[in-house]
C-alpha cells in the first residue's frame, strides 16, 4: 500500500498538449505545417501572465528520411516560439511568433489561438526534400520552462502544473514530384 501512495500521481496528463491535427501539405514557398494542439492552462499559469510574467511555447518539427543501410537522414530540424505576456495598462495580451511578429488581443484564448493553431508555417524549403522520397515527421508543442525567470524555472521543476508539452506526434509523409 506504500509503494501506491508514493507512486501515485493524480491527473498525471491533466497538464498535457493534445496534438490533434498534424501533416503537411505542398505550398508554392515549400512545404507547411497544418497542426492543431488542445490544451488549457492551469490557474497558476494563468495568473503568472496576469501578473505580467511572459510565457513561451515551442513547437518544434523534426523531418528524416529512413535509410535501410545506415541512420536516418535529418533533413530538417526546426521549431517555432511563441512568446504570450500581458500588458496591465492597456489590459491586452500580446503574443510574438519568433521574436518578430506582434499582435495584440483582447482575451487569452484568442493569444493562445496562435499555439492551439498555428499559422501554416513553411517548415522545409522545396530543394530540402527530395521528390517522390518518403519522410518520417515528428512534432511536438511544450511550455519553455528555461525561458522563465530563474525563481519560477525552480517551481516548474516541482509542479507537474507547469510541465505543460505534448508527446511526439509521428507520422510519414511523401514529398511531391517536381
């Protein structure tokens, strides 16, 4: 009966991503990540944005080719950022993709929109595929904990609240013809 108690964790996945869309699809600028992720975010999250404490998710995408001779070839390594915090005095969320795109929003479902759904980024160049080739793809989605401030990276460490990523979602994918 010890060993339940000490082993025992409850609601272990109430914090996890959900990925429940993923593939990719051909665009004329190379190929896109359709994906769609569930998740809410715990009352502690919540209030760290509130209070002004930035919050950033990563949605990283990993594209290799299988070689029955020798390791897989990597051909593609590449994750995106989300950086969502709050602004008190105009009491809007803002939410940047990479540093570089900003928009405001009036609510935090509508911020988080951008990590739930995420704009059909081009995650490989045309010439960075081979045509015809058949390619193995994993995402995943994750709250950056190490790019919080250093009082609350220790926190992240003991709440599994804040442990908020998905499992590796895998899938194959055939590259176009040209």
């Amino acid at each position: 009966m010890l060993c339940c108690i000490f082993f025992w964790q409850p609601n272990a996945r109430a914090g996890n991503i959900d990925v429940t869309v993923a593939h990719i699809e051909t665009s004329d600028e190379g190929y896109r990540l359709v994906a769609s992720f569930s998740f809410d975010l715990s009352h502690e999250l919540e209030n760290m944005i509130t209070r002004g404490i930035p919050l950033y998710f990563v949605t990283e995408v990993a594209i290799s080719r299988p070689r029955w001779y020798w390791l897989d070839e990597k051909a593609v390594n590449i994750s995106q950022s989300v950086r969502i915090s709050y602004n008190v005095l105009t009491r809007q969320y803002r939410a940047s993709i990479n540093g570089s795109f900003a928009q405001n929003f009036q609510d935090l479902d509508e911020a988080l929109s951008l990590i739930r759904r995420p704009s059909r980024w081009v995650v490989a160049e045309k010439s960075a595929l081979t045509a015809g080739a058949t390619y193995n793809v994993a995402i995943q989605t994750r709250l950056d904990t190490s790019q919080l401030p250093k009082p609350f990276q220790f926190n992240a460490l003991n709440n599994s609240e804040w442990r908020l990523s998905s499992d590796w979602k895998r899938f194959t994918f055939k590259a176009d013809e040209k």
